[in-house]
C-alpha cells in the first residue's frame, strides 16, 4: 500500500500549516463544464481505496465521493461553462474553475497544491505536482470529488440531449459521440472551438 501523504508530509515539514489539494475533471471532452475540486482532508487520513480517480471504476468513486464529503475537514467543487471555455481557452477556463473551487473553502489553506505541471493563474499561493492525484492523499481526493461533479451534470445533459448518449461517454470523443455529431450537429452544450478539427 502507497503512501497517499508521503509527499504531502514534505510540504508540512516545510512549514506549512493546511493544504488542500485541487484538481480539474472535464479538461478534454468536446461537450459539457470543466470541474475542479479543493479538499483539505485530516492530516495522515487514510480513506481506504483512495486513488486516481482515473483508476477507479464509477461505483467505487461513487461511494468515495461520500466519504470524502463526509471526511473532509473542508471542500469545495466549482466548474466553469462551455461559453467560459470558449471565451478563455480550455486552460483559462480550468484555472477559473480551480480557483473558484478554492475560493469556495470555508478556511483558507497556506497551500494549494495542483494536480499536473500548470498553475499559472491561480490565484492562491499554489505548487504543482506531477501525477498528483496518484501520490497526494488531497489531490486524489479533489480528483474523485471533480469527476463525479462533472459526471453527474453529463448525466443530467443525457436527458436533455439523448441523442448524444452523454451519459456513456460523458462527452469525450469517442466514435459514437462522433456519429452523433454528424448525424445532429451540435448542441448548445458542445464546445465550438473543440469541434474545428472534427472530420
């Protein structure tokens, strides 16, 4: 079994007080918001199966979803919308929804840690770590609580927009998806600048 706050202990041996972990959902897909999350778990807290969401099957983050929520000493789960990432760029528009995401902490922590090699932007004073949400117990947990977000909304598209079967690829591009796109055009849930280089 990994240590989760083995990097995170580092970053408190440094001196810092409280960190909260953030990470993005919905950065690729040709449809729907983009989600973050910020979490700030008990220091040393062990959920068991705690992972890169990427890793998990739906039904496992589902039921980590819940613990997390019920776990965390605080969290937050903003998004941005198609028109912001059309406005902004989708980079723009996830380090918007990021910092809307720890704006919306209760506490303020002394350290966002950001999932990948981007933190240009935000706008609290914010480190990056590569493949963060396989090796910080915080930012797995943001991963998991920004992905179910933004699952659960596509899920919802899905009803509104059958045509599209949101709710089996959640909008990545996927050969149906592309079919579906083809066959009806777009929504007004699709994002125009990630359609241009359709065929």
């Amino acid at each position: 079994m990994k240590d989760l706050w083995e990097k995170e202990n580092e970053i408190f041996a440094e001196g810092f007080e409280s960190l909260c972990g953030v990470d993005e959902a919905g950065r690729g897909p040709l449809a729907g918001p983009v989600y973050a999350a910020a979490v700030i778990l008990p220091r040393g807290l062990v959920i068991p199966g705690l992972d890169d969401s990427k890793k998990l099957t739906e039904k496992k983050r589902e039921a980590l979803f819940d613990q997390i929520c019920e776990q965390a000493l605080d969290y937050s789960i903003a998004f941005a919308t198609v028109q912001e990432i059309e406005e902004r760029n989708i980079l723009g528009a996830t380090m918007l929804a990021m910092n809307r995401a720890i704006a919306g902490l209760k506490t303020r922590p002394d350290l966002a840690i950001i999932d990948g090699n981007r933190n240009k932007g935000i706008e609290t004073p914010s480190r990056c770590v590569v493949k963060g949400d396989a090796c910080c117990a915080d930012i797995a947990a943001a991963s998991i609580l920004a992905k179910v977000s933004r699952d659960r909304v596509m899920l919802q598209l899905a009803e509104q927009y059958p045509e599209y079967h949101f709710e089996q690829h959640k909008g990545y591009g996927t050969a149906q998806h592309y079919e579906a796109l083809r066959q009806f055009g777009p929504s007004p849930v699709h994002r125009p600048s990630f359609l241009r280089k359709m065929h």
